[in-house]
C-alpha cells in the first residue's frame, strides 16, 4: 500500500522509507518472578503543532505521502 512506483518524486521515495513501515520495540529480560509477562514501562512523544508534517492521500493506487519542510528540523 505504501510503495508506489509511479510516483517518481524524491520526497514520496523517503517517506515511504522512512515511514510506511512504523516502528514498535519490546525488550525481554528474565526475572526471579514466575507468573508471565508484565509492561514495566510505556512511553511516547508527541510534538506540538506537527499534525500537517506528514500527511497520507489515500487514493485508488494505496497511500501516497506528502512531507511538510519543517519534518526535517523536527526529528
């Protein structure tokens, strides 16, 4: 859904690259305690104001990706 490769644009090429795949992580470690697994901690961020820097037009073809300039100085 996200590669399109009738969109030659440099920008459409990075963003699917960076961002059509999104990110998750878990890390395991043994314990002395038995019973399961159990989510110590969460964490996300949020940036204020961001929510026109990434944007997906969803068409007939999958979605296509637009990125705002200020993506750049973001990350």
């Amino acid at each position: 859904l996200c590669y399109q490769p009738d969109d030659t644009k440099l920008h459409a090429f990075i963003s699917a690259a960076l961002f059509g795949d999104a990110v998750s992580a878990c890390v395991l470690r043994a314990d002395d305690q038995a019973g399961g697994f159990k989510i110590k901690k969460t964490e996300s961020y949020f940036l204020p104001k961001s929510e026109h820097y990434i944007k997906y037009d969803v068409k007939d073809t999958g979605f296509h990706f637009t990125l705002d300039k200020a993506v750049m100085n973001s990350i």
